[in-house]
C-alpha cells in the first residue's frame, strides 16, 4: 500500500514548465532519495506533496487523501508530512524548546507539559538536550538543522520530506545531520529525501530517483543505480559527481 | 525626594528599593492631596511621584517593566481623579468646558491615540498584504487618504466638519473626538511601519509555519507578527515621540494642552498668583518636560531593543 502516489503531476511557472508529468508511488516505511541537477523540478516536486507549491495538472495523494484546494485536506495532509528545509527555517524569536512545541500545542492542542517532555525526547534524540533554552541564531548550522529535524517530528508525522538538508552546511556539519537521519531511515519512517549526498543514498535509500528537466529518469535500487544504471543521463550524472 | 528621583533616573540599573519608593511616594501623594495644605506643596509631590514612577522606564530589568505598567495604569486614573478635584479652584484658570487641560489632556490623547492606533495600524498592515483584492484595495485608500491629508485639516474635520455628517443632537466629548482623529491619523502610518517589518520577513518562515500545520491566523499571530514587529521598534518609538508632541496641535481646536496653556493662559493670567509674562520661562519647562518623556521613550525602546536581540539572529 503506497502512502504517496502521484499520477502524471504537472507545474508550469508562467511560461516555463517545472515538471513534465511525474508519476510514482512510495510505500509505507520506504526512504526515497532524489537526485538531479540543479533546475530538474526535485525540490519542486516533494515542495507540492506538502502544497507549498501547487501543482496545475495530475493528481496527488498522501495517505489516501487527495491534494486540492480544500484547506480542510491541506491542513490534515500538513500535519501528517514534516518537512525539513535547506535553509533550516526555524523561527529565531523563539527558543529551541518553543520552536519544538508550537505546533504540537497550537496544532496538535497538546498541554505545555506534555509537549515539552516530548520535546526534550527528539532534542536526546537528535543530540543537543543541552540546547533547549538557546535561540536558533546562537546554534550552529548542523544544529539547526538537527532542531528542525525535531520541530518536524514533534507533530508526529507519517512521512518526512527534506528538501537539500545539507547543502547550506559546513562539510564537518553534514555529517552530523546525516547521521540523525540515518537514525531516523533505520527507525522505519517514510521519508523522502532531496539530496547530493550520494553516500546517504548508497547507504540507507530503498529506491534512488533521478530528476532531470523535469522529468523521472531514472528510478532504481541504490546498488543498480550506481553500479548499473539504465539512461545514459544516470550514468553523466554519475560521471559528474562521483 | 526629587534627589532619590533624580538619582534613580541616573542610574543605569533599577535600584532595588525602586518599587517601594514608587508605592510610598504614591501614598503620600494621596495623603497630602486630602490634608490642607499647600497646594503647591500638593503639585510638587504629584509631580515627584511622576518623576519616580516614570524611572522604571530608563531601567533594564523585567520586573520594574512589569511593575510600571501596573504604576502607569493607577496614573491614568490618579491623574484624572486629582485634576478633577484640583481643577475646580486651581491657581491657573482654564477656559473651555472641558475638565481635561494641560498634561492631563496631553497625555491622555498620545495614551489613548497610540493605543487604540496600534490594533488598526497592525490590522491595515495586514490587510495591505492580504492576498484578497478587495481587502488589499479598501485598506490601501484608507491608508493613502489619512495619509495624504495634514494632522491639522483631520483635527478640523474631526471638530468642526463631522458633526454636519451626524444626525442633529448626537455629539461626542471634544476630548473624545480628538482621540479618535490621533488614533486614526496615527494608525495609517503606524499601518505603514508595520507594512514595513512584514517585508522583511524571510518567505522560509511562512513555508516552516505552513509546513508544521499552523492555520493562516495562527501563522501571523506567532511566527509573522512577533518578527515584524521587532524589526520595526525604531520606527515605531519614533513616530510614538511625533505623535506625542503632535498633541500640541488640539490647541488649534481649541482644547488647552500643556504647550497652549504654558505659552498662552498662563502669561495672560494674574488671579491667585501674579503669572503675567512669564511666556520664556513657561515654554522652557514645557520645552524639557516634552524632553524628559521623549526621552524616556527613546531609552525604554533601546532597552527593549535589546531584550529582544535585535539584529542578532
């Protein structure tokens, strides 16, 4: 059973079309990497499972609920996908505990309590209890990366989506980040990761995907991606990064 | 006493005894308003207790933050009970029908004004950024129209103009209509400022609130408007100062504030005390009484400023 599938999903920006038809499925507990060059529509794409991009043709459903313009189905479909941004996001007018608990007790209407046990736990998890009372903008990139991470997980989610998590970090912080994720793949969570990192590919992906102009080109194990690839662009792609 | 006032708006940090000396120098002020004595002697013991109510606001800690606005709300109605009672055989004869002169009027329409100003300037801001064209469209004119129009013309209209817009017998306290005007006048701009610090919000920061799940009014009211708003104290303190000293402009429609009383009802007065051309002498106290908020404004903004790590992030 597929927790999300997308059937022919079309964007244009004004005159220029983002995604040329993209249709896939991802199962439940599966961690998916996708890679592609810069421009190929990947961080556009996992940005409409969460509609903060809004897809104009195809169709999209997370969890069995359809994507469309019913807040009500938005909302539902929010709280169920967390997402992890390149550039970290977190709110700097408040702590790292405040930016935990916000949405569990505004969203999730949890008691202050309640969410802060919770949140001392993903902190423990994620590395950096000792961080709670900071402001984000005295952390580090790879712990801020790492706080978003539990922002994310503090509501609980079905699925995580990261859009580039550790392309605006410090090569000694990547791994740091990675590791939290490698964590996160081996704890059984669907997750959905844009990324560079073919290292994190090779080592936890279920599936491998490569985006390019918009398009699926490829999608394959991570060992028949690398070693074996179909398309002549996998294998350029490859030649050029590796 | 006016030495320990002095004393405490000197020092950099709030003297710890500040909250005693605030609250006894509140009693006694009472206790020497009922007792006959001097009324001068009664002026100058109100007077000191504002200076040592306002000290608080040139100190950094919290505490003394929150204990002066406990101290200003028990001013407001202070105030207005003492001026009341002492307004009715003062040394200094106001004209008008109206109770509220000089200070008292002075502050009550920069109080009232920024107050009821800041909710409508927040709510304009918002709705000039709203995404709905009808919404963007009306907020936009009102905000273009008050603007575009002097202080002085919206004064007038407020005084003389808008009782031909109501039907006959409904009229408001000039006080009343010169505080809603300030308020009006002020939220435009202040709609502007804030328009402003919404700008400058980073698009990732409605993304993350979008993303963990928080509805479109939770989303301003705990991620955009909190940022906002910090990034536009400066502007903000500043147009409160303007907006404190424009209150000298309600002389034009014949309310006495402090500037209009010290440069024109006092000079022209000899009953009970002999006040006849003390025109330079009167302006200046006005001149470093207007200084001595505004810049008490000034410092308390800096303080906040800071609090909230401005320029830090």
């Amino acid at each position: 059973m597929s927790i999300i599938k997308s059937v022919d999903v079309k964007k244009w920006y004004g005159d220029f079309q983002a995604l040329k038809g993209i249709s896939m499925d991802v199962a439940e507990g599966e961690v998916l990497v996708i890679a592609g060059p810069s421009g190929s529509g990947k961080s556009t794409f996992i940005r409409c499972i969460n509609r903060l991009e809004q897809h104009q043709d195809g169709q999209i459903f997370v969890d069995g609920i359809e994507l469309t313009n019913d807040l009500k189905n938005i909302e539902a479909i929010r709280s169920e996908v967390g997402m992890v941004f390149q550039s970290f996001n977190l709110f700097p007018h408040l702590t790292v505990l405040q930016n935990i608990t916000l949405a569990p007790i505004w969203v999730r209407k949890k008691s202050k309590t309640e969410a802060e046990e919770k949140a001392m736990e993903l902190l423990e998890r994620v590395g950096i209890p000792e961080q709670a009372d900071k402001f984000p903008g005295q952390l580090s990139g790879g712990q801020q990366q790492r706080v978003a991470i539990a922002r994310a997980l503090a509501m609980e989610p079905k699925i995580m989506l990261f859009d580039e998590p550790t392309s605006a970090l410090d090569p000694e912080m990547i791994k740091e980040v990675l590791d939290v994720m490698k964590e996160l793949a081996k704890s059984g969570m669907t997750m959905i990761v844009v990324t560079h990192e073919m290292g994190f590919a090779k080592e936890v992906a279920d599936r491998v995907m490569l985006f390019d102009d918009g398009q699926l080109v490829e999608e394959n194990t991570p060992d028949e991606f690398f070693n074996n690839p179909k398309s002549d662009r996998t294998k350029l792609f490859l030649s050029q990064i590796l | 006493m006016i030495q320990v006032a002095i004393k405490t708006l000197n020092s950099d940090k709030v003297i710890p005894y500040q909250k005693y000396v605030t609250y006894g120098m509140l009693a006694l002020t009472a206790v020497v308003f009922f007792l006959p004595v001097l009324r001068q002697l009664k002026l100058l013991f109100l007077i000191t207790w504002l200076l040592v109510s306002i000290a608080p606001t040139v100190a950094n800690s919290k505490e003394s933050a929150r204990n002066l606005s406990i101290v200003w709300t028990v001013t407001v109605f202070i105030l207005i009970l003492l001026m009341r009672g002492a307004s009715s055989e003062s040394l200094i004869i106001v004209p008008g029908s109206s109770i509220y002169g000089g200070f008292t009027l002075t502050w009550l329409i920069a109080f009232f004004g920024i107050a009821i100003s800041f909710p409508f300037g927040v709510v304009l801001a918002l709705g000039r950024t709203s995404k709905l064209p009808i919404i963007r469209i009306i907020c936009t004119a009102v905000i273009e129209l008050v603007r575009s129009v002097p202080f002085i013309t919206w004064l007038f209209f407020g005084s003389v103009m808008l009782t031909l817009f109501l039907p006959k017998g409904v009229e408001f306290d000039e006080v009343l209509r010169a505080i809603v005007v300030t308020a009006i006048f002020s939220s435009a701009y202040l709609a502007e400022n804030v328009r402003g610090g919404l700008q400058s919000i980073n698009n990732g920061q409605f993304e993350a609130a979008d993303a963990v799940g928080l509805s479109t009014l939770q989303r301003i009211t705990l991620i955009i408007m909190p940022q906002a708003l910090r990034a536009v104290i400066p502007p903000i303190v500043s147009q409160v100062i303007s907006l404190f000293k424009d209150t000298s402009l309600v002389a034009i429609v014949g309310l006495f504030d402090l500037l209009y009383i010290g440069s024109k009802v006092i000079p022209n007065q000899s009953q009970g005390a002999n006040f006849l051309g003390t025109i330079q002498e009167n302006i200046l106290f006005c001149a470093i009484f207007y200084w001595l908020f505004t810049y008490s404004f000034a410092r308390r903004s800096m303080k906040i400023e800071k609090r909230l790590g401005l320029g830090e992030r």
